[in-house]
C-alpha cells in the first residue's frame, strides 16, 4: 500500500466517529448531526459552527452526493486549525436523504471529511471515491451492524489498491 502519511481512512475514523443510524430527514440537518458527532468539537460550539458554515457554503456551490447512494461533505478548503490530524465521520441513513447525486439517488452512506492540510484533505477524498466504487464494499458498509467492523471493511479494502 502507498505511504499517503496521515491520510489512510481507517487511521481518521475510530469508532467514537461512525453513526451506523442517522436520525435526520433533509441535507441541512444531516450535516448537523454529522459534526455533532466530532469527539474532537463537542467542547467547542464555534469550531462545529465554523465547519458547519463551510459545508453549508460547499453544498451551495455543488452538492457532495457523489451518486450510488454515497454523499462526501467536505468544505471547499482544509480548515487550519480545527483538527489536529485527518477526521473522518460516517454516517449511515436507512432511508437515505434526498442529496442531489447526479443519479437523483437518495444518500444512505456519509463521509465527512475533515482534515488540517489541503494534501491530506484531498488525498482523503481520492481514497474514499476510490475505495467506493466497489458496489460489494457499499453494499457491505450498508449492512454492517457494528462501528468496527465499518473501520474494518475500509481497512480492507485500502490494502487492495
């Protein structure tokens, strides 16, 4: 596997970052609780707000649902300061939410994507939408009945590219 430093989705999720039953019903709300589910913020209503305002303005430009039910938040530019180190949030929707995928899918599967560097930003984003495009691993992300085991599919499939 290619040495990206910090930019391996298994190492930015952890269990504490992955909602396997999101609750909201439209894109506004779903950003929300996604930040909401940042351990790093909780202690820290202007950081959320901060990043909650970039993903709203990102949305605007274009919306982040990529399609096949998947929906990539990010905002347009790393945010300096409000994390540390790579932070991935998934979130899975049963329903899925209207997100404006070029498909016109509903997105059931979120990732959230915040990281410190504009490199480590975008290596993340090109290893999601990799690691996606396999319909087995989306299918499986849907169904897994744990957080580990989410970190455990991403694990696995970053070790095949």
């Amino acid at each position: 596997m290619e040495n990206r430093g910090s930019a391996i989705l298994s190492e930015a999720l952890s269990p504490a970052r992955i909602e396997l039953n999101l609750k909201s019903t439209d894109r506004e709300s779903v950003l929300r609780e996604l930040v909401n589910h940042i351990p790093e913020l909780v202690d820290q209503p202007e950081s959320r707000q901060t990043l909650l305002r970039a993903l709203q303005e990102r949305e605007q430009l274009y919306s982040t649902g990529i399609g096949d039910g998947i929906a990539l938040p990010h905002s347009r530019n790393a945010l300096v300061g409000l994390v540390n180190q790579p932070v991935v949030i998934f979130g899975r929707h049963a329903q899925g939410i209207p997100y404006g995928a070029p498909d016109a899918l509903p997105a059931k599967l979120f990732f959230l994507v915040v990281a410190p560097t504009v490199t480590q930003h975008l290596a993340l984003l090109a290893r999601l939408i990799r690691v996606l495009r396999d319909p087995k691993l989306r299918q499986a992300l849907q169904t897994a009945d744990k957080p580990e085991k989410i970190i455990t599919l991403l694990r696995e499939a970053e070790n095949k590219m």
